[in-house]
C-alpha cells in the first residue's frame, strides 16, 4: 500500500492524565499537518457521500456517518469484537481508539500506518504486507458495546437502546462468540485486505483490548443469494432511516445507528433434501426469482390477505415473510446487510455455514427484539436455523479529519 503523507504525532505522546484522560493537545495539537494532508478526503467524503468511491477507488474515512453503513455492501466482511483489559481506563480507551483512527485513515487510502503509532511495549510491527495491495473499497466502522461503558466509569451515559439483548426461546448461543466492548466492522472486495486489517488492529491495541471474537463472511457473485439459495434483503429500508438524528440523540451519536449481529447456521443439510415447494411456503417467496408466493415480482408488496379458492392462506400462517413483517413499520425499521460463511465441518459431519445477519436501526428495543420474538414463536423457517452468536452495539456518528469514534462521550 504505497504512499506517504505529513506524519503525525505517534500514539505514545498521548498519555493519559490523572483523571484518566488523554489531554487535549496529545489528541489534537500537532495535527495540523495531517489536517492538510487530509483535506483532499474531506472534500471527496462531503463531494462524493458514503459509499462512493474517490478516483482511486478508496471510500472515504471520514464523513457525517461511518463508512460501512451506507456504503455498498462489499465482497468480504471481517467482524470482531475486542474487549477492553481492566485498567482501560478512559484515558487509555481514547489513546487506542484513536491509534485505530490513524490506522484507519490510512489504511482506507492505501497506505500503511504511520510506524511511529505502535503501542507502548508492542513487539510487533508492521510488515508491509499489503503494500502494492489497493483498498479495495476498503471500510472500517467502530461501536461500542454495553460493557464498554462501564470500563472507563461512563455507566450512567450508555443509552437506554444499548441494553443488553434479552434471550430468545432457540437461541443455542455460545457466549465466547457474542457481545463485547468494541466492535469493528472492516469491509472490502479484497479477502486478503480485510484479513491483514484485522490483524493491524490487533496489533494497535497491545495492551488495551484483546480479541474476542471474531466472523468471516462473503457475497455471492452477484451480492443477492444466501447459501439457501434465497435472495436476500428484499425490501429493505432507505438505510438513512437507520441513523439517528434529532434533539434527544447524546452528540456522539448523531449521525450513527445500532447494529444487531447474528451468527445463524443454516442447518443445510437437512435444508436441501426438502421439496422445492416446502421451501417456498417456509419463506413465503419464490426461489427462483424473490417473488412472493401471492403474485408478482421480487418487489411487488406481499399480499397477506390473499387467500386460496380452499380459504386456505397463500401465505402460510408461520411463513418467514408473515411473522417478519413489522407491526408498525415506523418502529421496526431495520436496514439489513449480510454476509454468507462457511467454515468447514462440524464435528458430525454437518455444514458449519449459514449467514451473518446484520441489522441496522435507531431502536433494538422497538425494532429487532420485537421482530425476533414473533419469529421465535413459530416461524417455519426458524427449524432449519440455529441462532450461535449475538451482540449489539451502538455505532458513534461520522469522524472528522484528527478526531477520533465518540470523542465527545470519551472527552466530555
């Protein structure tokens, strides 16, 4: 990843205080010179907007909102979640969540990170291994979970929406494989590139966070079909009605959103021995091309009325398409965005694949828990799922040229 830009001040200069805070000139007052080099990204994020490319086909860092949520979907997905050790304080949480940024915009640009940013006591440096390598599209996006808040003593600022996701009745969940203080989402149309990410910020956070966990996903070709063959994401939302706005949303929210994961298995082999029509009526949709099983195409609206000349529902009762329809559309939005996996075989010999569901919106509470119940109350497609993993984060607004993911809720 070639390229130079003016250096700025290494990670080492900003210590925290005795308040466990990093000073403001440690965060800001040598950055002139990165201010400049990247004002050219300024002007193409606030030109171009989230998701579209620069000429060199980078996304933008920086922006009223992280890249990653708007932006197209790309080809590979990297999500991990970190949690902080229990001297993070907010001083240390602030120092690190910015090495990630300078790392971040960079790496988004086709650079390398600037190597005088490596963290105190690291053994580990950077290798170039991506240099030649382009972005591809490469994004980055940060959020804070639940139990980040409680690490650097600002329990009593964690929004109300951030609570903990409540249990549902088929949840087989593996604890290792959920939650966690910090997310980071690394997206790009290079395997290679969001596998060597990952592993920089791994490195950037000696010290401070360890990983938790973390899932590989992929797009078909086509970025539509998941691994049962159905085409996914019908009738989404306008994404902008996922990020969060207003008088009553803390500062280093606005522009942001929460985003539900969920590893779920498809239980596959059972899945592809079943008539095509059994599939069908399980979704409430047409395999080959998304319509609804009542008429049209993969757009026209589902008619949850229509009946057979029997009286029987065309759509069944526990069809997927019928339990998943919001109650009230204003409250249920959610903007989803997934990725298939596959990781090998299970020890009995079963497909471990499935889908890495991601749900954006400005409420879990009133949006995805309420969805879930009514799913987990007999939804038929639910019988050749397996629910393994899950986490909820609130994801900070957009990050400006020397700043850092929720700098006001970390500084204020």
């Amino acid at each position: 990843m070639p390229g130079t830009d003016p250096e700025r001040p290494p990670a080492s200069e900003a210590r925290p205080d005795p308040q466990g805070r990093v000073s403001r000139r440690a965060l800001f007052g040598t950055a002139a010179g990165g201010l400049a080099a990247l004002a050219g990204g300024v002007a193409a994020a606030t030109t171009l907007g989230d998701g579209d490319e620069s000429p060199s086909g980078a996304i933008p860092f920086h922006g009223p909102h992280q890249a990653g949520i708007l932006t197209p979907r790309q080809r590979h997905v990297r999500m991990a979640a970190f949690d902080l050790r229990t001297h993070t304080d907010r001083g240390r949480a602030s120092a690190l969540l910015l090495r990630w940024t300078a790392a971040a915009e960079r790496l988004t640009r086709g650079e390398v990170p600037d190597p005088r940013r490596e963290p105190p006591g690291s053994r580990a440096a950077e290798t170039g291994v991506l240099t030649g390598t382009a972005p591809a599209r490469l994004t980055l996006t940060f959020g804070l979970g639940p139990g980040f808040f409680d690490r650097p003593g600002l329990t009593e600022a964690r929004p109300d929406a951030l609570a903990p996701l409540p249990a549902f009745p088929d949840d087989r969940l593996n604890p290792a494989h959920c939650d966690g203080h910090l997310l980071v989402q690394i997206g790009s149309d290079d395997a290679f590139v969001t596998t060597h990410v990952l592993r920089t910020l791994q490195r950037l956070a000696h010290g401070e966070a360890r990983l938790r966990w973390t899932m590989t996903g992929f797009t078909a070709a086509d970025g539509r079909r998941n691994l049962m063959g159905q085409i996914d994401g019908t009738n989404n939302p306008d994404p902008r009605r996922a990020l969060l706005a207003g008088p009553d949303v803390p500062p280093w929210l606005r522009g942001g959103s929460y985003v539900v994961i969920r590893r779920i298995r498809m239980l596959l082999d059972h899945w592809d021995t079943l008539p095509p029509a059994h599939r069908e009526q399980a979704l409430g949709r047409r395999a080959v091309d998304g319509a609804p099983l009542t008429g049209g195409t993969e757009r026209t609206p589902v008619d949850l009325a229509a009946v057979r000349p029997d009286g029987v529902p065309v759509i069944a009762a526990n069809a997927h398409v019928r339990l998943a329809a919001p109650a009230d559309d204003r409250a249920a939005v959610m903007f989803r965005r997934s990725w298939s996996y596959h990781d090998g075989l299970r020890p009995d010999g079963t497909p471990d694949a499935g889908l890495l569901f991601t749900a954006w919106q400005q409420d879990p509470r009133t949006a995805f828990v309420p969805v879930q119940r009514r799913l987990a109350r007999g939804d038929a497609l639910s019988r050749y799922l397996v629910h393994e993993a899950s986490a909820v984060f609130a994801v900070p607004g957009g990050v400006r040229p020397g700043g850092y993911p929720a700098q006001e809720l970390l500084e204020g």
